[in-house]
C-alpha cells in the first residue's frame, strides 16, 4: 500500500479520488494553510498541507457536538418528540423494538443490533419472497401501521441480504431501493442509530452506490459526524471522477456548508476539469460563488461553463443574475443585456420565454417601462399556451409598479392585461391569477373589492395560499378579529399548513401570553415539524426571557424550515440579547448562507432589494437590532428586552393604508 503522498501523486495520474479526499482520514486544517494551498497550483505542493494519519473507524461515533451547536438538533428532536410524534399517530402506531439515540458513560452515541440478520425461517430466501415483504411493507405505510411497516420492511432485507451474499445476479445487487426506503421511515419517526444502521449494512452490498453515499453523508453531517461523512467521501479513491462526480459534488457543498469554503472550491475545481461535461458542476460552482459575493469569480465560472454548455439554461439565469447584480455596483445594464441576448441565440425555443420574462423584470428593476414591454411581447410570443397567463399576470404587476397612478382604475393597460391573464389561466390554476388580482387591488387600497376576489378563489379549497392571503388581508388592514376568524376557518380545511397556524399563534399576542402559549402547543400538537410555528413560540419564550428554551426552539424551526427567513433573524436577535453586540456570528450567518431563505415578514423587511442574498439581508439584519438595541439608554434596552426588537416585528399587523407607494408595495408583494 503506497504512503499517502505517493498514493495522492497516483490518484491524480489515474483519476481517483481528488488531493481534497486523500486515502487516510481528512482532517481540518487551518484556515492560512488551506488559503496557501489556494495560492499555490502545484499538485505535490498542497498534499503537504494535509495530515496523514493513522485512519480511524469507518464508521466510529466520535463525541456529539456541544449543546448550543446547530447539528445537535437532531439528538433533541430524536430523544425529546418522539413521544409527541407517538401521540399524534398513535400509540399503537408506533415503531417497536427500534434503538432511539443513546449515549455511553464516554457521551458518544451508541447502536443496537443491525437490522439485517440471518433468516431462519427459510435458510435459502430468494428474492421473490423480499419483493413479497417489500409489498406488504408499503402496504401497511399507506395504511400508517408503521410498525407493521418496519416489520416487513426488516424480513425483507433479511432475504435481499442473504440472497446478495449467496447470489452474484446484477438484478439482485442493483435492489438498493428497499434500504434507502427503510431508512427514511426510521429517519422520519426519530431512530437516529437505526437509521444509521440500516445505511452502514447497507453500504457493505452495495459500498459505492451513490443514492446510498448521498443519504449516508447527509445523515452524519446532521448528527455533527463530520469525520464519518469525510470518510464516506473518501471511498471515491480509486472511483473515476465521471462514475462518481455527484458524490463528489455533494462532498463540495458539504463542505461549504461547514465552512470548509477553499477546500469546495478545490472539488469544484477537480470537478470542472475532469468532467466538464456536465453543466450543473459549473451551476453549483457558481452558486457557492454567489453566496460568497464573490461575484466576479461567479461569473468566470459561467462563462467558462457557457463555453461548453451553450444550451444549457440554468446557467443563463444564473449568469443574467450575477451581471445584474454586478450593474448595481455599475449602473450599466449593458452586461446584463448582452447575456440575455446571448442566452437567447442558444437554448431550445421551448425555454426562451423564460428568458424574456427574466429580461421583462430585469428593466422593470431597472425603471424601464418601454424595454420591459418590448420584452413582455416577446415572451408571450413563444411562451405555451398553458404558462402565459404568468406572462400577462407579471405584465399586469410591471404596468402598475412603473406607471405613475396609484391605483387600477389609472392603469387600464393593467386592467386589460388582469383579464387577460383570467381568461388564459387553466382552470385549475385560476385561484392563482385570483390571489395577484387581489393584492393589485389592495395595493390601489380597494379592500372590498380584493376580498370579494378572495372569497371567490376560496371556493378552491385545495389551494391553501388563498385562506393565507385573506388572513393577511384582514391583517394589513388593522382588522385583527376577523383575521384570526379567517384563520380558524382556514384551519378547519387545512389543518396541517404550518403558516396558518403560525399566523394565528402571531394573532393571539393580543389575547396574552397564556392565550399565545395554549395556541402555541395546540398547534405543535398538530404540525410538529412546522419551522414557522416553532418560530413562534421561541418569540414566546423570548418575550419571558427563557433563552435556552428559545435557543432549542429555534434550532427545531431551522432544523425543519431552513428556508424561512424569520428564524434566522430571532435567532440573531438571541444572540445580540444574550452576549452582547460584539458576538461572533460567523457560523449563524454561514448556516443562514446555505439555507437560502427566502420568505418571512422580518426577513422581507431586512431584504433592501430583490437581488439582495442571504449574506446582505443578515447584515442589515444585524445592524438594525444593534442599532434599536445599543442606540437608547439602558434602562430602555431593560424595558423593552421582552418586547419585539424589531420595531416593525409584526410588520404584517400594521395599517398599510398609512404607507407610502413603495412601502405599501413592497409590504404587499415583497420580493418574491
């Protein structure tokens, strides 16, 4: 076996694994030799920065991370809620004789039995009798007797596993769906260490397959096993990059994720130049790029994938994106321009409305109505039949943000295009077009008008947005009492939208904190993986001043739904509250970063611009809680450390008719 330096200079030669994942263990370097290992080309040279040890285990359980870290959340929801998920679905209904996470005497987390054991019943089980099982396993899941489930789904590997030991048939060690599929029902119901389980037995049939990998690498990074997902990504050694190269993107945005940006972009680097020829490398290149501001870089990085790629299409939203961004710095649109016309020219005709469409808001952005029209026309030109009621819709919206009236009856133009867009509309689709023609006419201030709008898109009860946007109606116009009866009737419909109980949690602040608090656990009793009502009780507790209790609330809501913005900001909020406004936020922002958020009443208020990222809306978010916190005296920051930090906290509470044009705009649409 070659030392780690010459099997690294081999790798290479021979398309193995990337210098990132070597053949003994990876660990953590600091954060000047990984920037030196950036600066510098040579091969042989960055090997030296990496340690080559002794390999642990493959797949050990080192100490679980601390309290207060964000990969700690799994253990809590796993050990603390399993018994509110038991009660919701039923005693009955819950999984037997399945390990949940335990700790040793040591804190590291322990495992039980492997699910795969020998099958004594039928010593030669082919695999007929596991499709058998396999059958009646997702029989008993839509019939939600998960323990009947886990049962058939456990007899059933039983036989895959000693069939693939016994058998050497393609057909029987390509099975690795039934795994994957057990795993996530115990992953779902909180069997952490079974999961695990479930994944490393099957990992030894199957040691290379890439769903399997993908799954496995995901579960450690959530539990705060980091070292074990490096050791996954580390069986690519002898793997060609073209057989594995999704692995090894994953690897790429598990290591941004966790802060390990220079070594992401080295994989996407390797990546790029050993298997050019898929575009969607050069996508998520990009991203990270983006999501750094490292928009120059970004922006190389389309260009050199347009190069080979010049149908491909997400790139060119990308690239239009990123030069529109960098025309904010400019004031010139002229890039912007010419990357549209460029996309234009190449991708499949069946696309290029998109493009059009994009081209139409990049000059509304850019308050040029006459070019944004031009575009609208050439959109709906090529755009489906079935899709163009969107392109009317958003004309109708872009007439009436860049004319100068205050309203429809001003705007015929819109008006027309409002029509138009009803009468193109799908059926099923019409409570869509309903709800935009509502907030148009809210935003003219014709209140009466958008809520008879509003009960007639609520004669499709599917479409739970509808019942949300009239809850918010009634909000926006200081009318709290009906909007907490329009939430009750919503919630008997749709009793498991977790943003309608999120919302009536936020309306019974007036009723008190103990109405607020019973509301609270009504709610959680019924979507207990809701992020936006976690959200909310953790401003519950936040007003008590119950830190930890807030902190691990807002660990479930971000855990569950890292894409609403809201929770980020409180737990910024936290934070600030707690140590002080010199606290060192870098891994909050980072995991804010990744999630991408991109709804919530706060966070739309902190987002300045439609174009602004993750990155710009937690700085202003940060500044404006030092800034109402730190700028008055001490006895009010006492006063007010229960009350909402922000001033417009319940920014959707306050009477829109009392704003002005852009404020009452964006308070109505955002930036979505």
């Amino acid at each position: 076996r070659l030392n780690g330096r010459d099997a690294m200079a081999q790798s290479f030669l021979n398309y193995s694994a990337p210098a990132f994942y070597p053949t003994y263990s990876y660990q953590e370097s600091n954060h000047s030799s990984m920037n030196s290992m950036e600066n510098n080309s040579n091969q042989s040279d960055f090997v030296e920065d990496f340690h080559f040890g002794t390999s642990p285990p493959l797949y050990s359980f080192p100490q679980p991370p601390p309290s207060r870290s964000f990969s700690d959340i799994s253990t809590f929801y796993f050990e603390q809620f399993q018994g509110l998920f038991n009660r919701n679905h039923g005693e009955s209904k819950s999984i037997s004789n399945s390990t949940t996470v335990d700790k040793n005497s040591n804190g590291n987390i322990t495992t039980g039995t492997l699910p795969v054991q020998s099958h004594e019943a039928n010593p030669n089980p082919t695999p007929s009798f596991a499709a058998s099982w396999l059958d009646k396993a997702e029989t008993a899941k839509k019939n939600g007797d998960i323990n009947e489930a886990a049962s058939c789904y456990r007899k059933a590997l039983r036989d895959l596993a000693q069939s693939m030991e016994e058998s050497q048939q393609s057909s029987v060690h390509n099975n690795w769906q039934p795994w994957i599929e057990y795993a996530k029902l115990e992953e779902e119901y909180g069997k952490i260490s079974r999961c695990q389980e479930i994944l490393t037995a099957a990992l030894t049939f199957f040691p290379f397959n890439e769903p399997l990998l993908i799954k496995s690498i995901q579960l450690e990074e959530k539990i705060g096993n980091l070292s074990n997902a490096r050791s996954l990504l580390a069986r690519l050694q002898d793997v060609a990059p073209e057989k594995g190269w999704r692995i090894m993107m994953e690897g790429a945005k598990f290591e941004a994720r966790n802060g390990e940006t220079v070594v992401a972009r080295k994989i996407y680097k390797y990546l790029m130049n050993n298997v050019p020829n898929f575009g969607n490398v050069y996508q998520e290149a990009c991203l990270l790029e983006e999501r750094c501001e490292e928009l120059e870089r970004a922006i190389k990085i389309a260009e050199k994938g347009l190069q080979d790629h010049t149908k491909y299409g997400p790139l060119y939203v990308t690239l239009i994106r990123l030069e529109e961004k960098m025309s904010m710095r400019t004031g010139d649109l002229t890039a912007t321009r010419n990357a549209i016309q460029r996309a234009c020219k190449n991708i499949p005709k069946e696309l290029r409305w998109k493009i059009y469409l994009e081209e139409a808001q990049v000059e509304e952005r850019g308050g040029n109505l006459d070019l944004c029209r031009r575009a609208y026309v050439k959109s709906v030109q090529v755009c489906p039949s079935n899709l163009v009621y969107k392109v009317w819709m958003s004309g109708a919206k872009s007439e009436l943000y860049l004319s100068s009236g205050n309203t429809l009856d001003s705007s015929p133009i819109t008006q027309k295009l409002i029509q138009r867009s009803f009468t193109e509309v799908p059926p099923r689709k019409q409570s869509q077009v309903l709800l935009e023609w509502a907030r148009l006419e809210e935003f003219s201030l014709d209140m009466d008008s958008a809520r008879e709008i509003l009960k007639r898109a609520r004669k499709d009860a599917t479409e739970w947005k509808v019942f949300l946007e009239s809850v918010f109606l009634e909000i926006r116009s200081n009318n709290p009492d009906e909007a907490i009866i329009q939430a009750e009737e919503a919630l008997e419909i749709h009793v498991g939208t977790g943003r309608l109980w999120q919302v009536l949690i936020a309306l019974h602040q007036s009723k008190g904190d103990d109405a607020q608090w019973a509301m609270f656990e009504k709610a959680i009793s019924e979507v207990p993986k809701s992020g936006e009502v976690w959200c909310e009780g953790a401003r519950i507790q936040l007003r008590r001043g119950n830190w930890e209790e807030a902190r691990r609330f807002l660990e479930f809501s971000i855990f569950f739904t890292p894409q609403y913005g809201d929770s980020f900001i409180e737990y910024l909020r936290l934070e600030i509250l707690e140590n002080g406004p010199e606290v060192d936020l870098t891994r909050l922002e980072r995991v804010c970063c990744n999630a991408e958020p991109n709804y919530g009443a706060l966070w739309l208020l902190c987002k300045r611009n439609p174009l602004a990222g993750a990155k710009d809306v937690f700085e202003t978010a940060r500044t404006l809680l030092v800034n109402y916190l730190y700028s008055t005296s001490q006895e009010e920051v006492n006063a007010t450390l229960f009350e909402p930090v922000l001033s417009l906290d319940c920014i959707q509470q306050h009477d829109i008719s009392k704003m002005s044009r852009e404020e009452r705009w964006a308070h109505i649409f955002g930036f979505q």
